[in-house]
C-alpha cells in the first residue's frame, strides 16, 4: 500500500477516537501549537522550498510529515514523540540529475513536567536518526543517537523559547560520510484572540565534520481554522538562508503549513 495511503488511513483512525476540538478555545489551541511539548496530538504537514543549490542553482522541494503525540507517564510527566518524515524532490542539487522519495526520518522523545512552579516549561529526551532515505541522494545511510531538549516560557500572548539536539553516527553504510551535528531552533510567536499567530524561529546546524553551518531564518503567519468539526492550522512563510554549508541553497525561500489538530 503506498505511504501516503497508509498514513491517511492511520489519521482517520486516530480522529475517530478523540475528542472534539471545541473543549478549548481557538487562541487556547493555537498557543499550544506554539509549545513543543504541549498536552496535544498534532499532525502537521510542512511544505518548503529552496533553490540555489550547486553551481547548476538546484532546487529542493519537501513536505515534512511531523507527527506530534503526548503520551501520560504518570500523573506529573509526559512523554511527547515527535517524528520527523520528510518527502522530498530535487532537481540538480546533485548536478544533473533528479530524485523523488523519501529522506530520512528524525525521531525524538521527550520526558516534560505536566506543571512547573516556575512556569518554565521543558522537555529533554534522546533523538534518533533512522536511514529511511530511498535513494542516496535524499539520506545520509546512518544511524545516529544524540540527546534532545526544549526549553520555553509562555506569557500573554508571547512563546519564547527554543529547541536543540545532537546527533551523532552510531552505524549505517561504509563508505558515507559520518554523521556529528548540532541542530539549534530559538523560535518567538505571538498568537491573537482570533487566533491568527506570528512566528519567527530560525533552525540552524552545525557540521562538526566539516565546520560549515547552515542558518535559514523563518517568519510566516498561522491562521487556526474550523473545517467541519475539524480544527486545522493553516500557515504561509518566507525564509532567508543567512548561510549555507558548502552547495547548499541560497537566498530565498517558502514555507507554508497545514496542522490538524486533535486536542485530548
């Protein structure tokens, strides 16, 4: 059965058990989205594009299926899994050729309070990168483990905080290149009674292997919205890549967002 059906087959399941969205408010919903770790099942569906790549100017569009699910631990801890699994085409990255499939998934867990004193909210957990790359063009073929953290405050209308891990090559194909990276997310939003939210993160990583960074910078808009019973957050952005590991794409870029929510 192809990925995609299987996956719209799993999300049906998955709304057919929970309760409706209309026990919290709109704004309540969309600040949730803002907190990675919060008490909510998301299934957000990223869409990104970038070119400039290589001395050919490639380009690069994914979308990023990205699972967010909370899980109780006990009557103080979470644990809240979020999946990263990119589907991506590009055209001329690797010169003179195109690749369609899928890339490699980042799987992530996190252990956070269900409440804090302090009202800092924080998660920290292992992450793992599994080499699910259909062609070697869009993966890396490693396995890699590394540590996770997210650490945020929310206050009125504002989020502030950010996310990082590490990742580092535990196994995979001889021959590819090791894996020894560090992924660093500072994000801001600021979420209106309407429900509409700005946000600004950027999602920078640091090669140690070869010492580049890369460093897009992300500011967009989100609308929460009423299909049916369904709530969806709809969102459009741009981003500007301030700097690009060596080949990697320049200039400017769009990024735009469909999440379904299915609050608990």
């Amino acid at each position: 059965m192809p990925v995609s059906r299987v996956f719209a087959f799993a999300v049906a399941l998955l709304a057919q058990g929970l309760p409706a969205a209309a026990q919290e408010s709109a704004e309540d919903l969309a600040k949730k989205l803002a907190n990675p770790v919060a008490s909510l099942i998301s299934v957000p569906f990223q869409f990104n594009w970038d070119g400039g790549y290589g001395p050919q100017d490639g380009d690069k569009a994914f979308v990023n299926i990205q699972p967010v699910v909370p899980m109780d631990l006990n009557d103080d801890w979470n644990l809240i899994s979020r999946t990263i699994l990119p589907v991506a085409w590009q055209s001329d990255v690797a010169p003179g050729s195109d690749q369609f499939g899928l890339g490699d998934v980042v799987q992530s867990l996190f252990v956070s309070p269900k409440s804090t004193q302090s009202g800092l909210i924080w998660g920290v957990g292992p992450v793992a990168l599994i080499p699910t790359a259909t062609d070697d063009a869009l993966g890396g073929g490693k396995f890699g483990l590394g540590p996770t953290g997210v650490v945020l405050r929310q206050s009125g209308p504002w989020t502030v905080g950010a996310l990082a891990n590490h990742i580092w090559s535990v196994a995979g194909e001889g021959g590819r290149g090791e894996v020894n990276a560090s992924f660093l997310q500072p994000f801001l939003n600021y979420t209106w009674p309407s429900a509409t939210s700005v946000f600004l993160n950027t999602e920078a990583t640091y090669d140690w292997s070869s010492e580049q960074w890369s460093v897009p910078i992300n500011l967009g808009v989100n609308q929460l919205v009423s299909i049916g019973e369904q709530k969806v957050q709809l969102g459009l952005g741009a981003r500007y890549w301030a700097q690009s590991a060596r080949g990697g794409p320049e200039g400017f870029g769009v990024r735009a967002n469909v999440i379904l929510l299915f609050p608990r």
